[in-house]
C-alpha cells in the first residue's frame, strides 16, 4: 500500500495545473454533462489519468473533471460519475469526493436524471431533493474506522443551499419541486410493485445514483446540495417500458433549466 492517498495524489496533480481554489464542487448525472461546457478558463483532467477515479460505463457519462469558474466563483465540475451497480461498490465515488474536499470545496451540488412517482412531475422537471431513503442496504461507509464514520444525516441536505435553489428558481421562473429521493441499486430499473412502496415509504423520485455521494460527502464536512431532473414516470405509472433511451431525450431539457440555476446558485453562495 502507497504512503500517499489516491486523492491526495489526484489533489497534488491538480493543484500543478491551476492555482485556483474551487469553492463549489458539482457532480453532473445522465445527459446534464453539456453544463461542464459553461465553465470559464476550464482545466480539465480525465478520470482516466486521476488515480483511484473510476472510469465510467455509462454512455451518457463522460469521465471529466473540470476546475475553471462560473459565475466568477471557483469551481471542481465532475463531468460523469460511476454507479454502484457498475462495480458492486457504494463507495466508488470516494476518491473524487475526497479530492474535491481536498482542493478546497466547501460545497456539493449533486444532479442526476431520475424517475418520478408523480405523474404531474413530467419529464425534463427538476426536483430539490430535500432528504432521501436509501432503499439498497448498502452505504459507503462500510469498512470506515473512526468514530466519524458515525455521521449524522438529519439535515444532509443544506438549508441554505435549498433557499438558493430556491431564489434562482424564482428569479429564472423555473418550475422546483421538492421532494424525497429514493436510491435503488440498478442497473434493472424499479418493479410497479417497488415503485408502489416507495411511494407509500414517502419517496417522489426514484434513482441509482447521489445518495452514497451525500453520505461521503457528509463525512468529509461537505455542504450538499441535489437536484433531480425528472426523465420519465416509474415503472407502472404508465403502461409504457422504461429505457435509457427516454433517460437521455429528457435529461437535456434539465440541463437547459440547470444552466439558468447553477450559476445564481454558485454566485449567492461565494457571496455569502
Ligand atoms: Cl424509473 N428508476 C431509476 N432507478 N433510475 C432512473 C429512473 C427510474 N428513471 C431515470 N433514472
């Protein structure tokens, strides 16, 4: 074993191609990889050359960080992220959430593309996630030592940043919903039956992703932010088969909404 920490590693590697300090990291989900291009003075560094980031299979995923600034602010953009169901590890994140806390990041803003449990909610909404359930039995944290890996989650998800999102909604007139979402391992998508409990359990959106993300970032002292961009119904709300096909169409119109928010957000937090 190396003296060194992957992320420690990745971190020095970084900081010898830019003297910038971000100070909000992002992590881009399914088809929401074209915001990585609004960044200014990009710096970009492939996961296949950062150590210990895993390389993506997702092929709507694109495998980047990205340091540069938006909005004036600082910032570390992961352009593509690894699933659990792609290495059976809850934990495969680990190193670039480390990595952004190492660069400086005092924050998160995590997006996905999810399934909604509303029908009113349609494709191309986003969604504050306000809390979530973790419906796996995993949690990345396995195998952590110390008393921190005991990490409290009553409010992982950052008021301040919620009231963010929630100005810039209202300032761009955007449509956010708020709600709870629910994190199944994938990759086979949700039974009716599944997204049935889920919705009696209190969730409103359904995805493979964010959540073990959340509790990293938790234990590294992160302030975390999630949005959800709603693709398509859960299974059974309609009678049509689900697809990543559908995943993709619908992610760009998020996309398109997100580029208007990230950056007030961004903004109002450096100022703060
Ligand atoms: Cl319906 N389920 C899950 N788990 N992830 C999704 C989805 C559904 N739609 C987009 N992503």
């Amino acid at each position: 074993m190396s003296e060194i920490s992957n992320a420690a590693r990745a971190a020095a590697m970084i900081a010898a191609r830019t003297d910038l300090k971000p100070l909000v990291g992002m992590v881009l989900g399914s088809g929401l990889g074209s915001f990585a291009d609004s960044v200014e003075g990009a710096v970009r560094f492939s996961f296949a050359e950062l150590p210990g980031f895993p390389v993506s299979t997702v092929s709507s995923h694109k495998g980047e960080l990205i340091v540069g600034r938006i909005a004036g602010q600082p910032v570390a953009v992961l352009s593509g992220r690894a699933h659990y169901y792609e290495h059976g590890e809850a934990a495969v994140m680990k190193t670039p959430i480390e990595v952004l806390k190492l660069i400086g990041c005092r924050a998160v803003i995590l997006t996905n593309a999810a399934g909604g449990l509303h029908l009113e909610v349609g494709p191309g909404e986003l969604m504050l996630i306000t809390d979530h359930i973790n419906f796996t039995g995993s949690n990345p944290l396995v195998g952590e030592l110390g008393d921190e890996r005991f990490v409290g989650m009553s409010q992982a998800y950052d008021p301040r940043l919620q009231e963010l999102f929630r100005e810039a909604a209202a300032a761009e007139g955007i449509a956010l919903h708020a709600g709870v979402y629910v994190w199944f391992t994938g990759p086979s998508f949700e039974t009716p039956a599944e997204i049935r409990a889920a919705k009696i359990l209190g969730g409103d959106a359904v995805g493979m992703s964010t959540v073990p993300e959340v509790i990293l970032a938790r234990y590294m002292g992160l302030e975390v932010a999630a949005v959800s961009t709603v693709t398509n119904p859960a299974a059974g709300l309609t009678d049509q088969e689900l697809s990543h096909e559908e995943v993709k169409e619908a992610a760009p119109k998020g996309a398109e909404k997100l580029r208007r928010l990230l950056p007030r957000v961004i903004k109002g937090y450096g100022a703060a």
